[in-house]
C-alpha cells in the first residue's frame, strides 16, 4: 500500500521509517556513489528531510519498498539550494510547483513499484492543485522514468546529474494504474486513511 507521511509523523512508523532512510544510503551512496551523508544508524538523511516534507512511500509486509519526498517551492529546495545552474531560466518559486527528491527504489522492487510512486505523485498535484513537479536526478534513472512511460522534460544536465520537470495528465492514471497494479481509487483511499491518522495541522499542506 501506500503512504502520505509528513516528517513529523515518521517516528509513528519505526520499521518504515528505518528501512526507508536505509534503502536511501544503499541507493544513492553505495550504488550511485552520490556524496551524501550516512549516520550510525545507516540513514542517508540531509537537511531537507528536517524542513518537514510529505514522503510518499510503498509499502510491503511494513517495510520500505520505494519513496518519494515533497516539498513546495515556495521554501527552501534542493534543486534551487544546490543545482539552480540546471535551471536555465533561474530557481523556481510558485505554489504550483513542487519539489520531487529522493525517488528512492528497495532491492529488488522495479517498474511496477516506480510507477505506484508516479501515480501517488499525480493524485496529489491534482489534490493540491500543483501543475508541475521538479526534481533532480542521476541521467540512470532516464531509462526507469521512460520505461513507466513517465518521462520528465530536461531542464539541464551536468556530470550526469539531470534537473526536469514532470507535468501530469489524466490518460497517465490509467497507462500507470496498468503497470503498478493499483487504481485511482486505491490510491484516494490511502491518502484518505494517511490523513485520518496525522496531525490535524498538516492535513491541508505539503
């Protein structure tokens, strides 16, 4: 299943908490070789992750199985912090923009998990009325986004690090609903039980 978890939230779930920031430091520090940091624990984490984001994440048998985090452009980013030279018209700044970060996959988990994530992203820029989301990426993960059909346009590139835009229409729900395994529906109901269960303040904010 998936989840909608604010940071402040996360402590409520130790074994997805945990394995997610785990998978994290396998993925971008001993696969990719990114240079981020990793703590006793094994958790990749960075300071971004302390600016209360709304994480996505697949779930199975409680444990991580693939993530994504949100945050809104109209604070502190990633993407404007440390990689504006990829934005070729300067940082972005809009209510309708979000930040993407962090599309993180666990061992063994593939198109089908990388989709669900997709289309958990795109029920929630049709929630909160976002028309675009942008992230950074390593240039490998341009063949996982096109083989979900979810490709983004190309900002700018630099060293194999990639800045691109996502938008989202409504025939994307159905071709990701197919290869996740998961409609709409399954996706409406989980955010509803997600807001059920956290704090009333963050029920209406990413």
């Amino acid at each position: 299943m998936l989840h909608f978890i604010y940071a402040c939230d996360l402590h409520y779930y130790p074994l997805l908490q945990s394995t997610m920031f785990q998978d994290r430091a396998r993925q971008f520090k001993d696969r990719l070789g990114w240079n981020v940091d990793v703590d006793a624990k094994g958790w990749e984490r960075d300071q971004y992750d302390d600016l209360n984001p709304l994480y996505v994440i697949l779930s199975s048998d409680g444990r991580h199985a693939g993530s994504m985090r949100l945050l809104p452009t109209t604070g502190p980013t990633m993407v404007n912090d440390y990689f504006h030279r990829l934005l070729p018209d300067g940082p972005l700044h809009s209510a309708h923009i979000w930040e993407c970060t962090r599309f993180c996959l666990a061992p063994g988990q593939g198109t089908a998990a990388a989709s669900a994530l997709q289309l958990a992203g795109g029920y929630l820029m049709k929630r909160f009325g976002v028309d675009h989301l942008v992230g950074v990426f390593d240039k490998l993960m341009t063949r996982i986004y096109r083989g979900i059909g979810a490709s983004p346009q190309i900002l700018g590139n630099s060293e194999g690090i990639c800045a691109g835009l996502w938008g989202f229409d409504a025939s994307q729900f159905e071709e990701l609903s197919v290869r996740s395994g998961i409609t709409e529906a399954d996706v409406k109901r989980w955010f509803s039980a997600s807001l059920a269960a956290m704090g009333k303040g963050n029920a209406a904010r990413p």
